[in-house]
C-alpha cells in the first residue's frame, strides 16, 4: 500500500526527534500539543511501527524511527528544492555570507549543502566569527548576509530566524566548586553575558577559568574539566551534559539569532535569504519578527 504523508506530519516528526519533547515540538511548529501527537500516531498507523519509544519522562526515537527521520529530512528537503527550482530562475553570482561558529558547525553545513544543489550557479562565501566581529563587517558593507547573536531586549532590526534556549553544560564526571570555573567566550559574548547576569542575580560566586574566541577551544576545556559554560539546549556536543538540574543552577535568558541583510540584494543572495528563512522556519508565537532592515 503506498505511503502519503503531509508537510506539516513529516516536521512535527523531525521537530519531535530533535527535541526529543513533544511540547518543544509543539511550540517549535506552532500546532498544540495534542495536534503533534495526533499526528504523530497518524504517521505511525501509516507506516505500521512505532517511531518514538514513549516512558512517563523521556521520548527517544525507536529502531525504525531513526531510519525514517533521514527520509522525513530528505523528503522536506527535496519539497524546498522543488518549489525553489519552479518559482526561482536560474539565477548565479557571489555571496558573501557571515554566521557564528556554533552556529555554522551546527545547522549550516545541511543549509547550504540544499541551497547549492538548487543553485549550483551561485559561489558563496562564508565566514565564521564571533557576532561582534560579524556585525562590524556587516556595517562595513563586506557581508552581504549576516546571522548575529543578540539579546532580543537591547538590539532590534533584521528577521528574526532562531531563538535558543541556553543550558548550562559541563563535562559528564565535572564536581563543581563553591567558586564556579566558568569557560566563556571572551567579552562581548551574549553566552558571557547572559552566564554572569543567572549567577550574580543569585549570588553565586565564579571566576573565568578559561577564554577563548575559538568554539572549539572552549568545548576542549570543557571537556577537560576546566569549568562550566554555557551553550544552546541543542548544540551540546558529546563528552557534555546539561546540568542545570544536576546542580540547581539558575535559569538563563534565550538569547537570539537575527538574519541581517543589505538594502540591496542580488537576486542570489535575496533567494539565500529566503532558503535560510524557510529551513529555520519558526512560528510566529515565538518571535515578534520585524521587518528587515
């Protein structure tokens, strides 16, 4: 019997895999809870298997659900090349386009490896950076696309595209001290900032015991139990855990990834823009997206 699914199924099924919840899956699409679930089950009753292993405290994804989540991802995938090859001309030139290294490591690599099978014509450029350094060649008109870390209450203008929520991690046998060793990125770093505004709002002692502007710096003294730091709920990487609740830490401020774009955009980098837009898609609930600068 053939296999028919929606969009909207095959994204509350990848949302769900990746945050391994059911209610970050539901605020992560936009739908309720129940209606993830619903079509959750529905998903499962057409392929005839169970996608996710379900106890009271964890959701993870079963045997064949690992399988089908490449096949969900290429199957969005493949709607996004689609509609980009019939409603985008063929279109070539140059981009120069600045994100952070987290960032980059992370999502990007999916992100543009899309956009260039649909655009084979286009070079781009891209250049990772701490956000302060970014945003610099940004208001020096030498990128043409930037993706910029910032405190969504201090700094306004451009889209909108991500939000993060921040979690304290550590390596998995860390003990910490009365005095906190931290591992932050130097000044300014909204990581930094966020970290030392959670702990002196509650009193707790820390020193930096480690700097470096290098991500993997950082995620190396980590893992060598140089400190703690800070990183994106979904951005831990192996050898790390959250351990907000291990050590009742205190909560962290989400911080934001805004797209900036020039006034002026090739047709290239306008439908960049939009592939980057459409891949971190997010529900408007959870942004008050303005209009690009």
């Amino acid at each position: 019997m053939p296999f028919y699914t929606d969009t909207l199924s095959l994204k509350a099924f990848i949302a769900v895999a990746e945050t391994q919840s059911f209610s970050k899956a539901a605020e992560i699409i936009g739908r309720s809870q129940s209606a993830v679930s619903l079509q959750i089950k529905r998903l499962e009753d057409a392929l005839k298997t169970s996608l996710f292993i379900r106890t009271s405290r964890s959701v993870a994804l079963s045997e064949n659900g690992e399988i089908f989540l490449s096949y969900a991802k290429r199957m969005i995938d493949l709607q996004r090349e689609a509609y980009s090859r019939i409603s985008e001309p063929d279109i070539a030139g140059e981009i120069t386009l600045g994100v952070p290294e987290d960032f980059a490591t992370h999502y990007l690599p999916d992100i543009l490896s899309a956009f260039a099978k649909q655009h084979p014509h286009v070079q781009l450029h891209v250049i990772c950076d701490l956000t302060l350094n970014l945003l610099q060649q940004y208001q020096n008109e030498q990128l043409d696309i930037a993706i910029l870390k910032r405190d969504p209450e201090q700094v306004t203008g451009g889209t909108n595209v991500w939000r993060e929520p921040l979690v304290w991690a550590a390596a998995e046998y860390y003990q910490p001290k009365s005095t906190l060793q931290l591992v932050l990125s130097p000044q300014p770093c909204i990581y930094r900032a966020r970290a030392i505004a959670a702990l002196d709002h509650v009193h707790k002692n820390w020193q930096i015991s480690y700097s470096s502007p290098s991500l993997a710096g950082n995620i190396a003294a980590v893992r060598g139990g140089l400190g703690i730091t800070v990183l994106p709920a979904n951005m831990i990487p192996s050898g790390i855990i959250a351990i907000d609740r291990k050590f009742e830490l205190p909560k962290l401020e989400d911080s934001e990834l805004a797209l900036m774009k020039k006034s002026k955009l090739s047709p290239a980098s306008q439908a960049l823009v939009n592939h980057i837009i459409s891949s971190l898609e997010k529900p408007n609930k959870r942004y008050n997206t303005s209009k690009d600068t």
